[in-house]
C-alpha cells in the first residue's frame, strides 16, 4: 500500500504556542515611534589622499596675524622682565663669589663637590648669557618693526607663542620642520 503524503498546511501559531524566547516578545507592547527631530547633515567625505603639509590652508598658523601696538607693548614689558630676571642672577652668581678655598673645606670630597657647583652654576650663567642675547635681539627686532615675523617664511608668529617664548624668532610650522630636521639628521 501507497501512502499520500498531504501538502503540509501551516498553521497560524497563537502566542500561548510559540516559544518561549518568543513569546515574551510578542508580549511587548508595540514601540512609540520616535518624535521627529531636525535632520543633521552629515560632514563631506573626506579624501583617502592624506595631505602632509598644506601651506594653503595652514591650521597650526589660522589667525596668525601682525601685532598692534598694545601687543607690542606688552612683549616688549614680557623681554624687559625677563632680561632684568637674568641680570639679577648673574649678580647674584658673582656677589656670591667664584673663588673656592681649599682651607675653607676638610677633605677632597667636599673640594671636589663644591667644584662641581661651581662649574654646573657657570654652565647656567653660560646658558642666561645666550638667552640674554635672544632677549636683546628680540627688543632690537621690536624697535626695527620686525617683531613678530617668522625670520624662514616671513608669516606672522602666533600670539599665543610669543606670549610663551616672546625670543621667538620662527613660526611653530617652522620650528617643527627645524626640529624634525634636527632628529633626523642629528
């Protein structure tokens, strides 16, 4: 004997007979719908070309721009500041004299200390010396009208960088190529 196979019939499933990972679902009261809210544009898509170096839209130099007067005024109170700071400590290095006494210390060791010292305070004053000049050329560059400007490309020198280091002489695009330059090739 042959049997027939039916065509199978599928049946709507109620929830009490689905299971129950499922069910719990179909219990779920239906979602709100989102209120509307204003569409936000999406940024452009960017390039997969990574620029390096974009002298034409710089954004490290953005807003660079010469200084006024009252800014002037106040690097040149920054560089007057700072220089007097520097004379006080060479005054204070030579009132407190460069001469050592050897009668004056027990042994070698404190000799030897008290030379090193010495030798490390004259490699500060040393290091004040250069900075000195710096200061100098600055408020010589100020009296010139070129205060401000980087002295390789010309642009302005940002504000805010020469508030921190008023001696500066180079532009912060410039001065990390320099650096860059310098670690590169010692």
């Amino acid at each position: 004997m042959t049997t027939k196979k039916r065509p199978a019939v599928r049946k709507a499933k109620s929830a009490s007979a689905r299971p129950a990972h499922k069910a719990k679902s179909a219990a779920k009261a239906p979602r709100k719908a989102k209120p509307a809210s204003k569409a936000v544009p999406r940024p452009p898509k960017r390039s997969r070309i990574v620029k390096l170096l974009d002298t034409a839209a710089e954004s490290t130099n953005a807003g660079a721009r010469r200084l006024n007067k009252a800014e002037l005024k106040q690097m040149k109170k920054i560089l007057d500041e700072r220089r007097q700071e520097v004379w006080r400590n060479a005054q204070k290095t030579l009132g407190e004299g460069i001469q050592l006494d050897a009668a004056e210390l027990p042994d070698d060791m404190d000799l030897a200390s008290s030379e090193y010292l010495q030798y490390f305070n004259l490699r500060l004053r040393g290091r004040e010396k250069t900075y000195l000049e710096k200061i100098e050329r600055a408020l010589a560059r100020i009296d010139e009208g070129t205060f401000g400007l980087c002295d390789e490309c010309g642009e302005p020198i940002g504000l805010e960088r020469l508030r921190v280091r008023p001696e500066a002489t180079l532009c912060i695009r410039c001065k990390e190529a320099q650096e860059r330059e310098e670690q590169q090739f010692g």
